[in-house]
C-alpha cells in the first residue's frame, strides 16, 4: 500500500482526493488529525505535524510515500505550505512523490488555446501570484507533478458549484450577453482526484505539469443555462449590464466588508455572497485549457458535464 500524505485534507478537492485514495485498493490516505476531523473523513490515518503550521513535517515525510498538496484557502495558506513541504521533502531521507495541485489562474489573462508551456503570470492578483510562486518551488522539486485544474465544481464545492446555484436560484445570474460569451473550463472534483490516482501510479508522469478540464467546454452562458436546467431554476434570466454593474460595483464590496465583519466576530448571521468583479472577468475570458498532454501521458479523461451537473444539483437540493 502507498502511503499518501494529503495536506488540505479538510478541504474540498483535499477531501475528495481522500475519499478517492481511500476507495483505489493500492493506496492509504494521511492527513493532519485536526483536518481530518474537521472534514469528517473515515478511513484516513492521522499523523501529526503535516499542518501548514507545523515545523515537523520532515519527520512526517519519512513516515509515507507520498504528498498531494491540496491547499488553495488563502494565498498566504498556499505560499508557507509550498515552502514547508518542498523544504521538508528535500530534507527527507526519502523524498517522497509530491502531486502539487496548481490553478488555471497562474496562465493570467491570456486568451486562445493554453497548453503547459506557455509562460505564466500572476497579473490576476494574490491569489494567482501565491500559485505561480508555489509553482516555482515544485519546479525546484525533481520528484513533483504539478496538476492545473480549471474551475472545480461537484457535490461540496462552494465557489463553483454551491455559490452559482444559489444565483442561480435568486435570479442574480442567467444569461450574461456579451459578459458571459468566455470560456468555462470547469474539471469535476472527482476527475481531479482521478488525475491525481493516475499521476501517483504513473513513473512517467512524474517531472510532469497537465491542464485539467472538460474537453468540450461551455460558455459561462451556456453553463449556467446548463446548471439551471439541472437545478430546475428555469427560465433563466437575461441579465443587463446595468444589472451587473450594480451587482460587482454597488453591492460586491459592502456584502464583503458584511461577510468579513461577521466571520471576525463569529456571528451566526447569513448575508448574501457577493459577485466580485473577478468572477466577471473570468466570465469574458476567452481562455481554452488544452488537455491532450493528460489524456497522453495519464490516459485521463472525465464525465460529460451534464452527468456532473445532474451530480452537483442532486447535491445543492439536499442542502437547502
């Protein structure tokens, strides 16, 4: 059995990498205790000093095989794990396998067809400079596969999959125009976990990066039509500009100073998410992840978006 270290665990693409390593019959998930029971996650050993604060993690490394790094809360959270892990790997004694989970959002706003070689930018803000930053230690690394996923939806995820539907449902997005006619490179969860199981089982993946995502993809117009028809949250509303402009430049920023307010303070209090600016940038950007290098190499493909679709509304109707 290899032994798996997944840090992010309580996370959602760290949970479904989990659950995933847990089901293959080869492989045995760890993770730090704290993060495992924060997710509620069975069949996943604890060991201790694999949090991104922890400065143990070199003897947690020479206790398993292998890491995916799951991280992607904050830019602060996905710079101090990358610098952690990829310092404490070269000290292990037996530098283990890392699988280092990157973004799309490291290619910036570059429009057109993107394969792994094109150069990469940290233009879009923090975020994206943390991931590119991250990237550039994995390349130090010589025992790394970097994976950059597009955008992650599927049962549990928030920013993609829970947050669109509830605008969905409220009539705040529908069809966008113009301002919706970008490319959607959406990548199911599982499917990024299944990456992540080929890649670990692969010797020639290894020193390897693969963009992630729907071979196929939609307009953002088209997906939330899509999702909407999933969701039963039909007809879709035409939304206008002016609508948009209230949305991301009237409402975004007080509805976020609301949300941190309330999170500080702990309160229990729901406010309606925001619809940031960047969310509309993305929705414009015509950007086409070009994926044939992990369908050659990994032998990866995944689920028509669709039956993914159905999957994750499935999911959001048991929340509510």
């Amino acid at each position: 059995m290899m032994k798996v270290l997944v840090l992010g665990i309580e996370e959602f693409i760290g949970q479904r990498v989990a659950v995933a390593l847990s089901r293959c019959g080869w492989a045995q998930p760890f993770g730090d205790p704290a993060g495992i029971q924060a997710a509620g996650l069975e069949g996943v050993i604890p060991l201790s000093g694999t949090s991104a604060g922890s400065a143990s993690m070199v003897a947690a490394l020479d206790c398993i095989d292998a890491v995916v790094n799951c991280v992607s809360s904050s830019p602060r959270a996905v710079g101090d794990t990358a610098q952690r892990l990829f310092t404490a790997a070269r000290q292990s004694g037996t530098p283990p396998l890392v699988v280092h989970i990157s973004s799309m959002a490291v290619y910036g706003a570059v429009e057109g067809s993107v394969d792994e070689d094109t150069g990469l930018t940290g233009e879009l803000g923090p975020y994206a400079q943390a991931k590119v930053a991250a990237e550039g230690l994995a390349n130090s690394y010589p025992r790394r596969i970097i994976l950059r996923p597009g955008c992650e939806y599927g049962p549990g995820g928030e920013l993609w999959s829970g947050r669109v539907a509830r605008f969905l449902v409220a009539g705040r997005l529908g069809d966008l125009g113009a301002a919706g006619d970008g490319i959607c490179n959406l990548v199911h969860v599982d499917d990024l976990a299944s990456a992540v199981l080929l890649g670990l089982d692969n010797p020639a993946a290894v020193g390897g990066t693969f963009n992630l995502a729907v071979s196929d993809p939609p307009t953002w117009n088209e997906y939330f039509l899509r999702f909407a028809i999933a969701l039963g949250a039909v007809p879709v509303r035409r939304i206008s500009r002016r609508a948009l402009a209230l949305e991301t430049k009237v409402l975004a920023p007080p509805l976020k100073i609301l949300e941190l307010a309330l999170k500080k303070s702990g309160a229990g209090a729901a406010v309606p998410a925001p619809l940031p600016p960047s969310f509309l940038r993305l929705a414009c950007q015509e950007i086409r992840l070009d994926c044939s290098r992990a369908g050659d190499t990994l032998q990866w493909n995944c689920r028509p978006l669709d039956q993914g679709l159905a999957e994750t509304a499935a999911w959001f109707r048991q929340q509510q």
